[in-house]
C-alpha cells in the first residue's frame, strides 16, 4: 500500500524556471483546473490527487494502484498539455522526477519543511501545500489516503519549524533593511520618505503600517502607480520631479526605483535635509545604487545598502541549510512513525469486512450449500446446528482481529 504514493515534479533544481510552465494545468478558471484534474484522475486510475503549482515548481501528489513509468509520465503530460513537443515528452527523465513509496513520502516531508525548496525554510511552501490539499479534499480528488499523509506532513513540518532553526534569520532584502532599521531604534512618529512605488517599496510600505510609521510622503515617476500605495499607508504621493522642492524634511529615507542613474545627487540630499543637522537613516534597495556615493560619504547617516543586506541574506541561508542535517533526522523518524500508523490503518479497513464476509459465508451455507442437509434434520438438531454456525462466525471474525492486535 505504501508503494502507491507517488510524486510527479519539477522544480529549479531539475529545469529552468521559465520552462516549469509547460507542465503546469492550462486552466482559464478554478472549475476549469477542476475538471480537468478530475479528467485526468480519471483517465489514468488515479485514485487520488493533490495538484501543487508555485513560481518555482510544479508537483503532483498521487495515490494510484497504476503502474508509473516512463511511458505513463509522457500520456499523462501529453494529456496535461496537448501542446508538448513529442521531442520534449521524449526526453521527460532529464527533468521530470518520479518518486514512489517511503520516497515520495520523504519528498513531501522535505517540500513542506521547505528544505527542498530555492529558499530553505521559506515558510510560503507550506501554506501553498495546504491550499492545494485543502482544494483537492473540497473537490472530492484527495481521500482517506492523502488525508493521512497530509496529517503527517502538516505534523512533521511543525515540528521541523519549531525545534530547530531552519526559519530562522529572514532572507527577505525587504525584511532585512526594516531590521536593520529598527536596530537603530526610530520612533514610528518619525517623517518617512520613499522614493520609488514599485514592488519592493510596497512591501517596504507594509512593514511601515505594521510598525505604525504613519508620516509617510511617496515620490514617483507615476502618480497612478504610486495611488494604491499612498491609499494603504494615508500618506501623500508626488510626481518625482517635486523632490528637488520638498521642504518637509525627513528622518527616514528609503530609495528603490529603476533609474539606471543615481537620483538623490547632493544637490537634492541637501535640499531634502536643509539646515536639519541630525543624523539620518538612508536605505537604498536600488540596483544600481540610486543615492549618489558622494552622499554617502559627504553626510552623516545610517546608511543601508543592498550590497550589505544581500552578504547578511547569504549568512543568513547559510545558516538555515546547516539545519537541514537536523531537520531529516527529525523526517526519518517521522517516516518510521507513518508507515506504521499507515499499515495499521489499512488492516483496520480490511478487517472492517471481515464481519461481513463472515455472515455472508454462514448464509450462503445454510440457504445454499447445505440446505437440503439441513432441512432434513429435526427441529432440535437444526436449532443446534445454527447455533454452532452463529457461535464460528463470531469467533472466527474475533481470530484475525486478536492476531493483528499481537502483530
């Protein structure tokens, strides 16, 4: 029964990112990726599925009594995308990878720890394994199978996150410049300027909000792109060219914008401090650099640059990975655990017949086998003869249930 857990997948270890596209569903909705999940379910005896899609990979979770080979990976993905070269199906062992039994059990143990993902300890792998279980168990495509691997997998990844340090120290170059700010100990009163409104300064914004900085003004090339982030934060937004002309002073500044040449020159950074002599915090997350060297060097300031967050997000995996060692000594003796809890799950499920299949025995016996015996005998000898058929029945369904309790 172990043997018939499989995982299909794909991930940037085996091929290039922007090539796991061909390997995904091709769905237009959510009723869409339903069906056809359920289609191909179907088609090749799949008795259950779990169908994970992230930027990085693409994994199916199967319980099948099929054989899986390579002949059934290239109709499986030519009925996943009728559009795959017959090149490409053909040469599907370079970077398709099949795991069967303990090993895709492992496999998923380690995806839902994050150890087998780019980021080791990114917490995101679980909570999109979740959503993908939870979805195939509200489709009806996940059954009593997959229910228990996913409670093992949920355990054992909770328990690889709360007892050794695989998510610890964040690898986020977001996240590490607002620590390294809030090392420096501002007050969340304190005026905050960001330059730039593109991906990373929203996420920037968010951690502002959570930490309750609310004087926030936002400078951008584009004022429609800069409206969503102004609503969030309540904070004012102007056009890039009134930077030369703010007055307002700041305590903060975080630059990040995809201007190939610096923007905060010493004749701005001047402008933007004025007579204000007080030390300042400058984050630039901009590659290249956006605040001129001739600022860095010519002002006071606490100045955060992407170089020295990303040498601290290198330490920090660095880190995380010597836990990995930690982290499958943890997976193994959860496996150990599975398989025997699994085990003794598929003997209650059998045996859970064996009353019936008894009571079956005993009647096709009495009204067909040995009928014209039996209803040749006197009432008192046929009463007895039951009465010793009712007393085996209930003693055989007893026998193999007190050996499996022994075993």
């Amino acid at each position: 029964m172990i043997d018939n857990f499989h995982i299909i997948t794909l991930t940037h270890q085996t091929i290039k990112v922007d090539q796991i596209g061909h390997f995904v569903v091709k769905h237009q909705s959510k009723d869409d990726l339903r069906d056809k999940l359920t289609q191909v379910k179907d088609e090749y005896n799949i008795n259950e599925i779990v169908y994970l899609s992230t930027c990085n990979r693409v994994s199916y979770i199967l319980y099948s009594e099929a054989e899986l080979n390579e002949n059934f990976l290239k109709k499986f993905f030519h009925s996943i995308n009728v559009e795959l070269s017959e090149d490409r199906l053909n040469k599907l062992t370079n970077f398709v990878r099949l795991y069967s039994g303990i090993k895709a059990i492992n496999h998923l143990f380690e995806l839902s720890a994050s150890i087998d993902s780019l980021v080791v300890g990114e917490r995101e792998i679980f909570r999109q394994y979740r959503e993908a279980y939870e979805q195939s168990v509200q489709w009806k495509l996940a059954g009593d199978h997959l229910r228990m691997l996913d409670k093992y997998t949920v355990t054992t990844a909770k328990e690889i996150y709360a007892n050794t340090k695989i998510g610890e120290k964040p690898l986020s170059i977001v996240s590490l410049a607002i620590k390294r700010m809030l090392n420096i100990n501002p007050n969340s009163s304190q005026r905050v300027l960001l330059v730039g409104a593109g991906e990373t300064n929203r996420l920037v914004g968010k951690f502002l909000k959570k930490y309750e900085f609310s004087d926030i003004t936002i400078f951008n090339r584009s004022l429609d792109n800069a409206q969503e982030l102004s609503d969030t934060l309540g904070a004012k937004a102007y056009h890039i060219s009134e930077l030369s002309n703010y007055d307002q002073g700041f305590d903060i500044l975080v630059v990040c914008t995809g201007s190939t040449e610096a923007i905060i020159s010493t004749d701005i950074y001047s402008q933007l401090i004025h007579r204000d002599e007080s030390k300042k915090i400058v984050i630039d997350l901009s590659v290249p650099h956006n605040v001129d060297e001739s600022v860095q060097t010519g002002f006071d300031m606490h100045y955060i640059s992407i170089e020295q967050l990303r040498t601290l997000a290198e330490q920090n995996l660095e880190h995380r990975k010597n836990e990995i060692g930690s982290a499958k000594k943890i997976i193994k003796g959860r496996l150990f655990e599975f398989q025997k809890v699994y085990q003794q799950r598929q003997i209650e499920k059998a045996f859970h017949r064996i009353p019936q299949e008894m009571k079956a025995i005993k009647e096709r016996a009495v009204n067909s086998v040995y009928a014209k015996q039996i209803d040749a005998l006197d009432d008192n000898a046929k009463s007895l003869v039951l009465e010793m058929m009712n007393y085996m029945e209930k003693k055989c369904v007893s026998v193999p249930m007190k050996v499996a309790k022994e075993i």
